[in-house]
C-alpha cells in the first residue's frame, strides 16, 4: 500500500454548496477506484502566489490516502484535468 497527498484548489467563483459537493464528488472518485482511509480536510479560501486561470484566490483542499495501486490516482487526475471547477492540483507520493 503506498501513502498519496493530494492538493487541489476549487474556483472562488463557487457558492460553498458547490464548492462542497466538488469536493465530495473527487472524494467519491477516490473511493470507488480503490482509495482507503481517506482523510479530508478543507483548508479553507486563500490567496494565491500568482493568477492562475485569472483567479487570485481559491479554496484549498488537501486529501490523504493509502491505495494498493494507481488506478484511484490516475482517475482522479484525469477528472481534476477536464474539470473547470478545479483550478490546480497536486499529487504526491507520502513516504511512510
């Protein structure tokens, strides 16, 4: 089982409903490709370094998760690519 971060940031232009159910929509993505003991935590509205898609702020998120292979990782990745409501995302190998 290998230990994944993953950073996205959510457009500001999103009520919070919605910023909410794209968070849990990605979640769910994670789940159902195999992702275990994910752990969620909303950072909350920050200022970005620089303009990015013409937004100088986003809301934060960080997920953590264990998974046996890549396949919740490569899903998520290319959903978070087509997606508009995600501005930028990250996703980093934790070692344990």
């Amino acid at each position: 089982m290998k230990n994944y971060e993953i950073m996205f940031i959510v457009r500001p232009t999103l009520s919070e409903e919605e910023i909410k159910k794209v968070a849990a929509s990605f979640e769910k993505v994670l789940k159902d490709n195999g992702a275990k003991d994910i752990n969620v935590k909303e950072m909350g509205q920050r200022e970005l370094a620089y303009e990015i898609k013409d937004f100088k702020s986003g809301y934060y998120y960080v997920i953590n998760l264990t998974s046996a292979d890549d396949k919740a990782i490569k899903e998520f990745d290319r959903l978070a690519l087509i997606s508009n409501d995600i501005v930028r995302h990250l996703v980093t190998t934790v070692e344990a």
